[in-house]
C-alpha cells in the first residue's frame, strides 16, 4: 500500500511541476513571437544603413571619420548580452563560454543579470552594468550607447565589440562576437548582417557609376556612422532578447514533453503495483476460504 | 513603372512598390527622381515625398532620413513615414497634445537632452502629418 501512495504522491509533484513549465513554455511563446517580430523588422533598416553606408564610403576617399580610423588595440571593449532570467537552455552558458577563452586586456559591460554574475564570478574586468526590459525601448538603450561610444572616443577602449546570442530561428540562436568599432572593413560588417538563414528582401541593384551626394559628403558621412552604430548595437540587442524567449520556450517545452513522459511511466508503474495489490488480496482471500473449508 | 522605391522604418519596411516618379523631400529642396537618375544619395528633411504612378499620385508623410539611388532603386530610410491617406487628424491632434504634454514635462524636469530632442522631432513629424494632410484636402 505505501508503494502506491508512494507513486501516486510522485504523479502528483510532477503534474504540478508540469503545470509550471507549461505556464512558462505560453508565457515564453506570446513574448517570443514579438521579440522576434521585432528583431525580423528592424533588419531591413539596419541592413540598408550598412548598405549606404558601404556605398559611401566605398566610392570616395575623402572619408574622415573617428569610428573608422584604425587604431591600435590595447583595450578591448566587449558588451555582453545575456538574460536576466535562467532557465533558458544553455544559452547563457554557451556564450559565456565564448568569453573564457579571451585572454587580452578587456574592459567588459553587461547587460543581464546573468552576465553581470558572471563576469564577477569569473574575475573579469566588469566596468558597466545594465538593465534592458523585454520590451527593449530605444531610452533604455541610449545610456548604454553613450557610455560605449563616449570611452571609445575618449580613447578608454580601443574597440567596441558585442558578445550575444545571435537569433537565427526558433531552435538556433549563435553565440558571437561582433566587432562594431572601429569600422575599418565594411564588407564584413555587411556580409554578417546577410548571415545565411536570414532571407533579405532588400536586393541590391548594381552600377558602378560615381554617387552624387547631397548636401555633400562630409555631411553624409558625419551623419550615418553614428546612426549605423547604434542602429546595430540596438538591433542585435533585439535579436538577444528574441534568443532568450526562443530558447526558454524551447526548453520549457522540452521540459513540459520530460514531464508528460515521467507522468505516463509513474501511471503505468502506479497502475501495476495497484493490479498486484489486487491479485495479492484475492489470492488471499482465496487461500483462506480454500483453508476454511478443509 | 520605371523605378521601385522602398520605405525602410525600424519597424520594417513601410512601402515596397514601382512607380514613374518620386519626388523627394532632400534638405536641398525637392529632387524628382526619374528612370535613369544618377547614383545619388542625399539627406532627407522631413516632409511630403511623393510618388506618381500613371498619372495618379500619392503622397506619404517621411521623417528626417536619407535615401538612395541606385540603379532604379530608390530607398528610403527614415525613423518614421505614413501615408497621407492615412493620416488621421484628430488621432494626430490627440498625438500632438500627449507629445507636447510630454515635451513640457520634460523639460521642466531637465532630463536628458537626446529625449528631448527625440520628443521635439515627434512633435514636428505629428504637425507635419497635420501641414501635408491640410494641404492635400486643399485641391
């Protein structure tokens, strides 16, 4: 008997274990499909800014530019992008592991507490950290910016780079880190933002004419790096946050499947102990009648 | 139908469709964009850009921004553009009361000066809605 209470206390932790999961698995699943809507339709803008960008800068010499000057690198400046919340998977952990292996002089800037966690754990060189809430608004951001840009140009780093889970689909996200700063090869930069997986509706035409500029060059040019960088840093900002509700629904759900799996076997085991204890009473009661009537 | 411009936001791509010509708001003034047009790529000041195909012409509403000629593609990159048909005015006269609403407070609490600025430029994208919309009923 205490085998089947035993059992029947077991489904039942599980199927409230299961209830949670499946709350977190809807809850990750409404908030993922907008953090990707949004991360799918910033890509566009972000990609044609790289594009002009490329464009401008590749049919003229006179380019001036503190982000595009090359400099030497003696500090590196790396914002990593994790979440604030576990369970998701591993994909904290896959991108931390990604940093583990750095052994230049970095300065490093968080955002999510689980990076932030990290970088102390680990030891490492943590001189900002922030918040983003799911809705990743642009004023959450600009501070951020700020800070980054700001040390880069006062010289404090020498580049700018982004650690993230980068969203690909619902089941990939990649870890990586993206140079954004200095902005010395642009072909690159361009090539990364096309990455394969991702269709692009934006064709490019080609001619090989000179481009006129209006008002002049050096407008253009003063204006859109800056535009280009944080345009960026927020869209891949985005594409984290479509990671991490991607990757928490997808092991929540896994987690939601392990507990309906767990709730079948202890059903079947609860099942058989309880047949046993049937067969066992009746065999019982049999033998005594059998013994009573002798 | 000699050109194809899009309209690229942040929030995706607006507009996607070909047209005869484009006038563009550039902060020199008005450029027409015929089939043809040199490689250009200029500065847009906020205002009414305007397509016109087979002889019907539509108008949308652009916010600061650049654009790009290529080719006979004309892109168009902005922090926001709405149709002019779709401008409702008095959703952007409640617009405007909330942005001012904002804009005030803002800076009698001396927050930062990007917000403000940010607050500024929407407030001056909502009454150009409210210019080119007045305008267009005008004819």
């Amino acid at each position: 008997m205490s085998k089947i209470a035993h059992i029947k206390r077991r489904i039942k932790s599980v199927k409230n274990t299961r209830q949670i999961t499946r709350a977190m698995q809807l809850v990750a699943a409404s908030k993922m499909k907008r953090a990707q809507d949004r991360a799918l339709a910033g890509r566009d803008y972000a990609l044609l800014l790289a594009r002009m960008l490329h464009a401008a800068v590749k049919r003229t010499d006179e380019i001036t530019h503190p982000f595009m000057e090359d400099r030497e690198v003696k500090k590196r400046g790396i914002l990593l992008v994790s979440t604030d919340k576990g369970l998701c998977g591993a994909l904290n952990s896959n991108l931390f592991r990604m940093l583990t292996d750095i052994e230049d002089d970095v300065d490093y800037y968080s955002i999510g507490r689980k990076g932030k966690q990290y970088l102390t754990r680990s030891g490492k060189n943590l001189v900002a950290d922030f918040e983003v809430s799911d809705q990743v608004r642009f004023d959450e951001i600009r501070p951020i910016l700020e800070e980054l840009l700001n040390s880069y140009n006062e010289g404090k780093i020498d580049t700018v780079e982004i650690a993230f889970p980068r969203f690909i689909n619902t089941m990939i996200q990649n870890p990586m880190i993206i140079k954004i700063l200095p902005l010395v090869n642009l072909d690159e930069a361009l090539a990364l933002l096309k990455l394969k997986g991702e269709e692009n509706t934006l064709d490019e035409e080609i001619d090989e004419r000179e481009i006129k500029f209006e008002p002049d060059v050096a407008t253009i040019i003063e204006e859109l790096p800056k535009l280009y960088v944080k345009q960026e840093i927020y869209q891949f900002i985005l594409s984290a946050k479509a990671s991490e509700h991607s990757a928490r629904m997808v092991a929540m759900k896994s987690a939601t499947d392990n507990a309906n799996n767990l709730v079948d076997d202890l059903t079947l085991k609860f099942n058989k102990a309880r047949q046993a204890a049937i067969t066992q009473e009746i065999l019982e009661i049999a033998a005594a009648t059998a013994s009573t009537q002798q | 139908m000699a050109l194809r411009i899009q309209i690229v936001t942040p929030e995706g791509t607006l507009l996607d469709k070909e047209a005869d010509t484009v006038v563009l708001p550039t902060a020199n003034g008005d450029t027409g964009i015929l089939e043809g047009h040199i490689p250009l790529i200029t500065q847009l000041k906020r205002g009414q850009l305007v397509l016109e195909t087979n002889g019907k012409e539509e108008q949308i509403a652009v916010d600061d921004g650049f654009a790009e000629v290529i080719g006979n593609h004309i892109a168009v990159l902005t922090e926001d553009a709405i149709d002019v048909d779709d401008i409702d005015l008095s959703a952007v006269e409640e617009a405007k009361k909330r942005a001012q609403a904002a804009y005030e407070e803002a800076k009698d609490n001396e927050i930062d000066p990007d917000e403000l600025l940010k607050l500024d430029q929407k407030l001056q994208f909502l009454t150009m809605q409210e210019l080119v919309k007045g305008g267009g009923e005008k004819h």
